[in-house]
C-alpha cells in the first residue's frame, strides 16, 4: 500500500502571528452596529463599558487587514496549537465517494473546541487593562468552560450564566467550570433584572443565549472591573478564530491541494469565518472560486430563513442594534442537543457576506447530524461535538453529490469540537428518542414582525 499521509502537522514557529481581518477586504463592508437609543452608528468607546477597550477597536476596525497576535497569547496557543488538517480517508471510503474529504481537527485543544482561540485574546485584554472579573453565558458549556480556563491563565474571576436546558443536559461541562474556579449559574435566574423579569413573564423558560447574554451583559455593567466576553457572533471572535483558517491554508498547500467547497456548522458564525475567512480572501481577490458553505440546524435557520434586520444580540435588548440575519431577538429555538447552535442571529461580517453572495448555507435537521456523526465517528475513530455533526452532514451531502457525478472535489470542513462531554445527546439519538424540529412560516415571522426592515 502506498504511504499516504494521513495527518497534516505545522510547527509551533508556524502558529500564526498576526489575525487575518476580513473587514478591510470586503467590498461592501459591513453596515455599522447602532446605538438602540439614538440608532446614530457606534464608534468603539460605546463599547469600553462591555468589553476590554482593544476588543472594542478590534470589533469595529475595518481598515487592518492583519492584526498582530500577543506573544503572550501566542505562548498559551502552543498548549494545542497548530492543529492537525487530517485528510478523512474512512469517512471517504464509508461513502464510496470519489471527493477528497479534509478536516481541520479543532476538537484537540484542551477544552475540546476552537473556542479557546478567542477565549485566549479576550482573557488577556482583559488582564492588560486591569479588569479583575469576566462574566459571559454559555450553551453547551464549550464557551464557559474555554473562558473559564482562559480566566485562570491569566488570574481572573469568572462569573458564567449557563442556558438551563444545556445546564441540565450536560452536567459536565459545569463540573469542568467549576475545575477551574469559575462560578456557574443556570440562566435564567433571579439573580439579574433581565432574569427576573423573564422568569415572571414565563417561569418554565428553558433559557436560550439570548437571555443568558442579557444577565452576564447585567452583571458586568454593574460589578466594578467586571467586562462581558462573548464566545461567538461579534467580529473580534470570528478575528480570532483565523488561525483555524490561516493554519489550514498551509497543510492545504503542504497536501498539493486547494479546497472547492469550505464548510463549517454555525452558531453565530466564528468558527465558520475562522475557517472560510483566509480562503475567502483569495476568492475577494479572483484568484479562487471556492464555495463557502454554513450549516446551520433546521430547528434554528436564521441564514436560510431568517431575515436581513438590525436586531437586538440578546432577549432583554441591552446590546447595540447589530445589522444581521436573524430569527429576531425572541425566537426560543426548539432544545436541540446543539446547544451552540441555538441562537437566533448571525455575526455582521457574515450577514453581509450572504447578503452579497459570497457563501451559501444549508439547514439541516437534528436527526441527519446525528446520522452523519456516528457515519463519522466509526469512520475516523472521533465522536465529534453535536453542533460539528452539522458540518460533517453538509461535507457528507457534497460528497455524495460528487459520487453522483463522479467529481474528485476537494471538501473540507472544520471539526469544531469532539462530543466525548455529550454522550447524553448520543444515548437518545441511538434509543430513538431524538426528533427533527419542523418551523412554520408564520413562527418565523410572528418573531421578526416588530423589527423594521433594512434598505
Ligand atoms: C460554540 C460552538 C459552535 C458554534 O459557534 P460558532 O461561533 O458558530 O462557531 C460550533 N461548534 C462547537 C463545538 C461549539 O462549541
């Protein structure tokens, strides 16, 4: 047999030294995020309450195209990084399909995800500028618990407001907060305004990002050197995730190829950008026609069928006006065991990339992940995370369509995190209690009615 290469290995020299900031090459840029108040365009001081101050450039800063990364941060990355691109030769032949599947493998940072990548930088900012307390919400608890060791890295107190159904679903994840000191509440709670209101108006609520990201939002305004840090849909995150992309556009080259189709599942759109980003600018450029693809869950379609709107990041409406698709702020997504997948916007840069038609998505219904992940897991030996089943799905749809047509197109996909804490979501999916969320029209729209359309 000839000696393939499996596995694509960088060097810790290769771990990227600057962020590769989409912004400063798109040709339309992203409309400006509003003040709710004066809905005037926000300039980054309006953000110096919320976040460190440096965040807050890095999120509206459209003119840098490169933005070094810390050494300091850069030395906490070597923990895990460069990840290894491994080429998915069982999941090819489990298909029979002709493509050339690839997968950057993000699944092996120490929390299990690529949400460290920005758990990092934010944890830093926020120790250079004195803070001594961070608070966020978390789904699934991948956030929470990459933000809660990044914290302890750097000598901070963190606060986390966990969704209650994924507080209950995955006990886990707040056990591995707690390991590393952070304090865990199931959101909603009566602990914040935003809370209590909502816990009055419906006392059952199940918690979603949205009101979790109103009560850590609360906390910080009103705990002093307390900032908010967010795991997904600002700018700064997705910036911080190009590593994932910039690293794999060098074990591409290192593999002789260039991916046709680049495909990532979507919460609020980081781990897809970190991926697609660097690619994407070869495709700003002309030099490449690459597909982009965000697969998001069927329960929670705020690409496929939400709409083009300035829409509230949270439930209680405490952050700017952000110009995104969305289901709109009130949308309660169905309990999928995709927990980061339940949230009702996308990030801006991304919004405006569909609205332009630089990438395309997918839905996909809760019963096809799980299929495609367990296709996978006995295929590559990697029980991946349910929100990376989402990916792995759309990468199996492709590959299909080339065995079809007899294609060798080259795919690749991010593994965003490994499923090893969600053996729970797994349990059901095999003793067929699991079920597919359908979504009438009218729900779609009975949340976006209030919110005014965008010319
Ligand atoms: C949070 C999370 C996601 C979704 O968030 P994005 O910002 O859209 O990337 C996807 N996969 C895993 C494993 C996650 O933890």
């Amino acid at each position: 047999m000839k000696d393939r290469i499996k596995r694509f290995f960088l060097a810790e020299q290769d771990i990227p030294r600057k962020w590769y900031n989409i912004q400063a090459d798109m040709v339309n840029k992203p409309m400006p995020p509003l003040n709710p108040a004066t809905h005037k365009p926000l300039v980054a001081s309006d953000l110096y309450p919320v976040f460190a101050e440096e965040l807050c450039r890095q999120e509206l800063n459209q003119t840098d195209r490169w933005i070094d990364i810390p050494d300091e941060v850069r030395e906490m990355y070597k923990y895990y990084r460069p990840t290894p691109l491994v080429r998915a030769y069982g999941l090819e032949k489990a298909l029979g399909t002709p493509a050339h599947i690839y997968f950057k493998n993000e699944s092996v940072s120490p929390m299990g995800s690529h949400k460290l990548n920005s758990a990092i930088p934010q944890a830093y900012y926020c120790k250079q500028e004195g803070v001594t307390n961070v608070t966020t919400e978390t789904g699934a608890g991948q956030w929470g618990a990459s933000l809660a060791y990044a914290a302890s890295l750097f000598g901070l107190e963190a606060a986390v407001y966990q969704v209650k159904i994924s507080y209950e679903q995955k006990p886990y994840r707040r056990s591995i907060m707690q390991t590393f000191g952070a304090q865990v509440t199931p959101s909603p709670s009566m602990s914040t305004r935003a809370g209590k209101d909502i816990l009055t108006a419906c006392p059952n609520h199940q918690g979603s990002l949205g009101t979790a990201i109103s009560e850590a939002i609360e906390l910080a305004t009103t705990t002093p050197n307390c900032k908010y840090t967010l795991g997904s849909v600002l700018s700064h995150v997705t910036l911080h995730q190009t590593v994932i992309g910039l690293e794999a556009e060098k074990q591409m080259a290192m593999a002789g190829e260039y991916p046709d189709v680049v495909i990532a599942c979507f919460g609020g759109g980081s781990n897809f950008g970190g991926l697609a980003f660097p690619f994407m600018r070869n495709n700003i450029s002309g030099e490449r026609h690459t597909r982009f693809v965000a697969a998001e869950p069927a329960s929670c379609p705020k690409l496929t069928r939400g709409e083009f709107r300035y829409d509230f990041g949270d439930e209680a409406g405490y952050t700017p006006l952000l110009p995104m698709f969305t289901l709109g702020h009130n949308f309660r997504p169905a309990n999928i065991h995709a927990g980061g997948l339940r949230y009702h916007g996308a990030g801006v840069i991304v919004s405006q990339l569909l609205k332009d038609k630089m990438m395309e998505a997918v839905d996909i219904e809760q019963l096809e992940s799980f299929e495609a992940g367990t296709l996978f897991a006995r295929a590559e030996g990697i029980i991946p995370a349910p929100e990376s089943c989402h990916a792995i799905a759309a990468a199996v749809r492709e590959a299909l369509v080339c065995k079809e047509t007899g294609q060798e197109k080259v795919i690749l996909f991010n593994l965003s995190g490994h499923g090893l804490i969600d053996m729970a979501a797994y349990d059901k999916y095999f003793s067929g209690d699991l079920v597919n969320y359908s979504l009438s029209p009218d729900e779609i729209k009975a949340n976006l009615s209030e919110l005014p359309e965008v010319d």
